[in-house]
C-alpha cells in the first residue's frame, strides 16, 4: 500500500486540533499571568496556525484599539513569548513545545470597513 502525501488540502484536523488547544491555552496564560502595560486588557487570540512538526505556531490576536495599541500589543506580547511559551509547555503535554510568534489579525476591522463601505453604497444609491 502506497501512502500520498497531502496535496493543498490544508492543515489536518490534528493541527487544527493542537492548534485549538494551544489558542485556548495562551489565552488563558495571557488573561491571567502576562502583565506587561502594552498589551491590550481585552486580547483575542484569533487563530493559531502550528507548523506540521509542531516546532514553531504563529499566533494570530486582535484586541480594539488605536493602531498604536496595536502596535504595543504585538510588541508585549513578542516580550513576553519566552514566558508564554513555557507556562504552554507546562500545561500542554506535546513531545516539543513550539515557538510562538504573535501576529496581529486585522480580519475584523477589514470586515467592518467593507461592511460600512457597502452600507454607504446603498444610502448613495437610495437617493
């Protein structure tokens, strides 16, 4: 029997998996033991994507705010990765815990601006 290698079907449900747990799991280590003044009270964690040797995960946040607040978040957040990273190896339990890298997700803001866009379209065109 032959085995095929995955061909751009996207991440497998295994690190879809993992990288829900670990998505959990650092929001949780941020609400509660991150106390840096640059990041953002109110810190989502979006989406984790895990590399398929679980070496390395990007963490994709969002928080509202100013784009400067933005920028404090990201810059806090990558401060304190050393620490994120080994309070997730205490509370995962995976062969290697991966390296972090925090990435701000701009989806919501993108959406809303496309949502106000649409709407400024259809009161132009009304009158």
């Amino acid at each position: 029997m032959r085995w095929h290698k995955r061909r751009d079907r996207g991440p497998s449900r295994r690190l879809e998996q993992v990288g829900s747990v670990i998505a959990e799991t650092i929001s949780e280590i941020i609400r509660t033991e991150v106390d840096d003044p640059r990041v953002a009270e109110m810190v989502s964690i979006t989406y984790v994507k895990v590399s398929p040797d679980l070496r390395d995960a990007t963490v994709y946040f969002s928080i509202i705010g100013t784009e400067q607040e933005w920028k404090d978040t990201e810059e806090g957040l990558n401060k304190a990765k050393g620490f994120i990273q080994k309070l997730l190896g205490e509370r995962i339990f995976l062969k290697v815990t991966p390296r972090l890298r925090f990435v701000p997700d701009h989806t919501m803001e993108q959406a809303q601006r496309i949502e106000q866009l649409i709407e400024e379209n259809i009161k132009t065109n009304e009158v």
